[in-house]
C-alpha cells in the first residue's frame, strides 16, 4: 500500500499567518490526492480535490498543491474557525490511504 | 439534498457481532461507491475499503480482510458494515462515505467492552 506522511503533526500558528501543511507519498501518486479537515466530534469535510480543486463552499484562502510524491495545503491567512486536524489522502492505488493528520491549533 | 444517515451507537461484547447501517438519499445509489472509514478514540482516519453498488463487490484494506463484511440492500439504498467476532480494539467511530468524498455519514460509535 502507498504510505502518506504528514508533518508536521501539530503545528501552532497565529490569527492571519500564512500556514503550509505538507504531505508526501511513498510512490508516484499522479495527483490523486485530496485534502480533508475534521474538526472534533464531525466527520470530515473534503477541501480540495485531486490535488489543487477547491471544493464548492470552502473559502478561498485554502489551497492546493504538488505533484509526484510532494504535496501542500496552504491557508493564506489563518482564522480561528480553521482550528482543526487536516488529512492528505490517496486515490491512486486500488487502496486508498490517509496520512496521520496535522493538528492545527492557535498560538 | 444528498445525506447519508447512519444507524445509532453501539455497545458489545467481545466475540459480538454487528451491523452498521449507511441510508443515502437525494441520488442514485448505485452510480457511486460507498466507503468505508474508521477512527479509534484520538486516533486519525483509517480506511478500511470500498464497495461497488453497481456490483455489490467489496474491496477491503488489508487490516480489514479478515472479519469485516461489506454488503449492500439497493432497493433501500443501504449500505452495511459487519464486523464479526468483536474485539476491544474495534472501540471506534466507524464513517460510510460516498466514493468521491464529498458526502459522509454521521458516524457510529462503537464500543466493545466486557
């Protein structure tokens, strides 16, 4: 199965920062790579899909990126309401996969 | 509107087994996969595999081929998740998903405990 490595694995910013989480890979996904937020206690709500499409309704300050093995999502100015724990996940393989999560909290 | 509402919480005893219900509505069941994911207590999301509602043929994850069993009831646009001979480490909230993941269910919290 492909293995997705998320990091960092918590990551504490402030109100405004520009935050980047990054997630890679074992192999060659092709770009089949989706991005999920979960807040706690909901299930989780799809972001981007296949790597830099913006999901309808998802405020335009997340964003996507990457190719090959390397991935990112960037919110470009942070909000407290982004408080979260974000997932990268693969389609590539007949075996999806998630990374472990980024939590995200506020500094 | 498309939803996905899942049965109610859980609770059994080791060697249990049980069934988990995912309702679609608002679309054509079988013109997308169902997925299935899980999350133990403070944990991250695992996926345990998929099944094609056209077909009724389930994929599984490798740690979920052995008493896990994915099943379909189309003409009442259900998916099931079975899990026999429960174990304490199937303590989880277990997540259907609309293949595509726009879509998720609500979760179900299931506890195995003696």
């Amino acid at each position: 199965d492909i293995q997705m490595t998320q990091s960092p694995p918590v990551l504490s910013a402030s109100v405004g920062d520009r935050v980047t989480l990054s997630c890679k890979a074992s192999q060659n996904i092709n770009k089949n790579l989706d991005w999920y937020q979960q807040k706690h206690g909901e299930a989780p709500k799809l972001l981007i899909y296949y790597t830099n499409n913006l999901q309808t309704g998802i405020p335009s300050r997340f964003s996507g990126s990457g190719s090959g093995t390397d991935y990112t999502l960037t919110i470009s100015s942070l909000q407290p309401e982004d408080v979260a724990t974000y997932y990268c996940y693969q389609y590539n393989s007949e075996m999806y996969t998630f990374g472990a999560g980024t939590k995200l909290e506020l500094k | 509107q498309i939803q996905l509402v899942q049965s109610g919480p859980e609770l059994k005893k080791p060697g249990e087994s049980l069934k988990i219900s995912c309702k679609a509505s608002g679309y054509t069941f079988t013109d997308y996969a169902m997925q299935w994911v899980k999350q133990a207590p403070g944990k991250g999301l695992q996926y345990m595999g998929w099944i094609n509602t056209q077909t009724g043929k389930p994929t599984y994850a490798d740690d979920f081929k052995e008493r896990f069993v994915f099943s379909l009831e189309t003409s009442a646009s259900t998916a099931y998740l079975q899990i026999n001979n429960l174990k304490n480490e199937d303590t989880a909230t277990y997540f259907c998903a609309r293949k595509g993941g726009s879509y998720w269910g609500q979760g179900v919290m299931v506890t195995v405990s003696s």
